[in-house]
C-alpha cells in the first residue's frame, strides 16, 4: 500500500528516519498579526526550501494551550542542523518576532 508521502515506503510503513517536529506557540497580541504574516509569507515557504523539509502545516487551538501550532515532516533529525535550514530560521524577520513570543514549545517525534 503507497505511504502517500514524499519518500514512503511503498509497504505503507514510515522510514524511522523521518520525524515529526511540532512547535506550539503564543504571541503578544499586538503582533499576531505580523506573526501570521511572518509565518505565511516567509517562515514556511522558506523552510520548505530546504533539502529534507518534506511539508509543513499550521493551525490554530480551540482549547487549552498555546493557540498556534506549526507541524513539519523533515527526512530525518539532522535536517535541523544543517546549514540551508540554519539560514531559513534565522532570518532578520524572525529576530523581529521572536521577542513577542510569549511560549514556544517543540517536540520532536520519530515517525514508526
């Protein structure tokens, strides 16, 4: 059975390579506007340029917690320290919206 993904196995079982990275996150209210278009405009289309970031989705709390949520695919753990995917996180809008975070939770899971 295909895996429906970038990279699966066609046996319908998920490299244990890839892993999932989950970031929950609150923001100032006055900058969740510039937050959303920060995350929109630049932060998930840049880091799905680089090699080993396979997709990337956001969506919003209607319970407890932190209210945005951001889940990614990557290829494998070390996606994170290589330097394409340096470059895209740290970018000088960021540094403009990192202060105004007011939680940021990341868990990373290995995929079975």
């Amino acid at each position: 059975m295909p895996s429906g993904r970038k990279g699966g196995r066609e046996d319908g079982m998920k490299s244990k390579e890839h892993i999932l990275l989950i970031v929950r996150i609150d923001v100032e209210p006055e900058m969740e506007e510039e937050f959303n278009r920060w995350y929109n405009e630049e932060h998930i289309p840049t880091l799905l340029k680089v090699p080993g970031v396979l997709w990337a989705k956001r969506a919003i709390n209607t319970g407890k917690g932190p209210k945005y949520i951001a889940v990614y695919e990557h290829e494998n753990i070390d996606v994170q320290n290589s330097e394409a995917y340096r470059k895209a996180a740290q970018t000088e809008w960021t540094r403009r919206i990192e202060p105004h975070l007011l939680k940021r939770e990341r868990e990373i899971y290995e995929l079975l």
